[in-house]
C-alpha cells in the first residue's frame, strides 16, 4: 500500500495535541480565546480588556443609600509571538503520521511548549499570598495552609491546583506515601512520583519551570518604616533604609490587617502585599499589590499603614526561593490569537483547541532543495485576581 503524504492540517493537529498536554500550568488556568483576531477587516488589535467582578457594599436598615457601579478591568496584551523553525524532506512527509510526530513534531513541541509554559509562569511574582514555610520541607499542612488562604479569599471550590517544584513534589510524596487508600492513587506515587487527589486540590502536578524568586538585601525585620499616615493606593512611601526589594519580594506594614472580602470585617491578620518593582533603597514609594483601598466595595484592609509602623518582609536577605503554587483557574488568565493565514506558499494551516491556536507554514525552497517550516504562536498571559492563588516557600 503506498504511503500517502501528510497534510498541513493533519501536522497542525498532531502539533496541537502534543502542545496542549504538555502545559500543565497554562492548560489549567483560565484561557481567553477572541476569534475577532482572525476576521480579516475585524481586528481588535493586540489587547482584550477583561472585566473583574463588580463589589459593593451592604446597606444597614431602610433608608436607600445608592452606590455607583465601578466596574474594573484589566488589559491582557496578546504580544508575543513564539516558534519553532524546521525543515522536512518529501520522504520525511511520507512517514505515518505517529512516525512524523515522535520523530519531528513532538522534539519541537516539548522545546516550544516550555518556553511559553516558563512565560506564563512568571505571573507567580504577581501572587502576595505566601505560606511561609522556609527552612522545612513542605508537608501536607503547608498545602493545607495554602488551601485556607484561597478559601479566605472565596475562591471557588472547583478548578484549584497545587503546582509543586520538583523538590517540593519529592517532599510532599514522601511525607504522604502512607496516607492513600487507592491503590491506584498509591501506584502513582511509586511508578509516576505524584501526590495525586489531596488537600481540597482537584489535580496536583509537578513542573520544573515554576522560576526562581529572588529577594532583596533587606532583611525580614526590614527597618524601613511608614512614612505617613492615611496612605491609600499602590504605594506606600517609607523612611530612609539602606536596603533592597526585588520585584516579588512580599511585606507586610503594621496595623494594616485585612478585611474579610463580602463582610469588611476586620480579620485581625496583616494583608500581604508584592512588591511590583525593584526598589534601590533609601526613602522614596514603594511600589506594590494589591492597592491599598480602606472603604466602599473594593475595599482589602481595616485601615491605612501605620504612620512609623514597621515594615516587614517574608523570608532573608538576598535569598533564593523557588516557589510551589496553589491557585484557582481564574486567578489567571492566558489568551492565544489566531495568526494571518500567508498566501502562496506550499501550505499552511491552523487549529485552535482549548483556548490555544497554532499556525504552520510551509514552503519549497528551490534554492537549497529543502522544505522549510514554521510553527508559530501568538499568546499573552495576565494575572487577574491574585487573590485566588497563594505562594508555598519551602526548604
């Protein structure tokens, strides 16, 4: 029987398969998908607005107290565009389709697919909810402790993953190998290394890409403090200090406590905040998130920074974490947009699955005799709701 040759829709698909289940992280988070980027005459240029949930505030007794409706947004830009370039030989695209893929498709696919995983996770430095466990490994309360923070943040009880770094996976698989009952469960564990079903999380994955954090020179009891009082918004202005921040590095400040989210009750435990920005020292604004917000619907904390109250930063100076993650799917969010269709090459072609579209491209080259190609992907990434994820630092 001869054999047939393969067709640019039957490489797109294959290609898109390999992709999709190889990302753990973005293929668990929420993924916007538009079509409007791919209507010719149609186009919303590179950015889709996502809205956040509307919050009001209760009103106490008969008298009417009308509030306005001020809807957030974030803007998610679909900007980078990654791909992985090849060439096939007509004999090459004889091969079975399983052939075509163990040998050509699924190589691409593993190196293209950690590349956009690697991006996506870098919105981990986004999250201000830590479970401060360094020092120790990680143990089941560790992940207990971070389901407690989603929940106080009212994160739905479906879609939340735990996604563990190798050493934190080891640990946890470790310290759990005798609490299964499910033999199924428990062959996972000594055949896969995986923890499986546990802790209020629906699925438990291992990833080597979730990136490294690194903090600033200050040390936890930072001796910056407060420089003003009634502070509101997304920085806070401290005193004169000789020490650094790095982006990600999460504080505390004194008598800022946090609200229970629908109540606004005081919950007595101090709001975490991220810093969104490199600060160099001395006195000057820090950045950070969430914005400080102490009335209306919007609001996170009990009251303003203390006024010369201290500063306070989780974990040493000028360390390095490596960060396991708890979230919910909507805490994220990725978008991938269609690509322009080419005209007059060999063929093209492209497919879009769960939120993701991948084009493939190919032409002749008369010159060298060869038939080169090209996979391309066309993706953003934004944190929407960092509330509903929380860092777990261990070890």
């Amino acid at each position: 029987m001869p054999n047939s040759i393969l067709t640019a829709q039957q490489i797109t698909r294959e290609s898109q398969r390999i992709l999709h289940q190889k990302l753990n992280f973005v293929g668990s988070i929420n993924r916007q998908y538009d079509d409007s980027f791919a209507k010719t005459g149609a186009k919303i240029g590179d950015t889709l607005k996502i809205r956040l949930p509307n919050e009001y505030t209760v009103r106490t007794g008969a008298t009417l107290a009308a509030q306005d409706t001020n809807e957030a947004s974030v803007s998610l830009a679909v900007a980078t565009q990654k791909g992985v370039d090849m060439n096939f030989s007509t004999a090459e695209l004889t091969l079975s389709l399983d052939d075509f893929s163990e040998r050509i498709i699924a190589p691409a696919m593993s190196v293209l697919a950690a590349n956009i995983e690697a991006d996506a996770l870098s919105m981990a430095l986004d999250v201000y909810q830590v479970v401060n466990n360094i020092g120790s490994a990680i143990t089941l309360k560790s992940a207990l402790t971070a389901r407690k923070l989603l929940v106080d943040a009212l994160a739905p009880g479906d879609a939340r993953t735990l996604l563990l770094n190798t050493q934190d996976n080891l640990d946890l698989v470790d310290a759990l190998k005798g609490l299964f009952q499910d033999s199924s469960e428990i062959s996972k564990q000594y055949r896969e290394g995986k923890v499986g079903r546990t802790a209020g999380f629906g699925d438990i994955y291992e990833n080597t890409l979730l990136n490294s954090q690194a903090t600033g020179t200050a040390l936890s009891a930072t001796t910056y403090t407060v420089n003003g009082a009634n502070q509101t918004g997304s920085g806070v202005i401290v005193a004169t200090g000789a020490t650094t921040f790095k982006k990600g590095d999460v504080v505390t400040f004194a008598g800022c406590n946090r609200v229970h989210p629908e109540t606004k009750v005081d919950t007595g435990v101090l709001q975490s905040f991220v810093v969104t920005a490199d600060y160099a020292g001395g006195a000057g604004t820090l950045a950070i998130s969430p914005a400080i917000v102490t009335s209306g619907g919007r609001q996170n904390v009990a009251a303003s920074p203390t006024n010369g109250g201290a500063v306070v930063k989780v974990g040493g100076a000028s360390a390095i974490y490596r960060p396991s993650l708890a979230y919910h799917r909507d805490a994220f969010a990725f978008a991938s947009a269609d690509l322009e269709m080419p005209e007059g090459v060999h063929f093209a072609a492209r497919e879009q699955v769960d939120g993701l579209s991948m084009r493939i491209v190919r032409q002749y080259d008369i010159n060298s005799d060869k038939i080169p190609a090209r996979i391309d992907v066309l993706y953003g990434y934004k944190t929407l709701r960092a509330q509903l994820a929380a860092r777990i630092l261990s070890n």
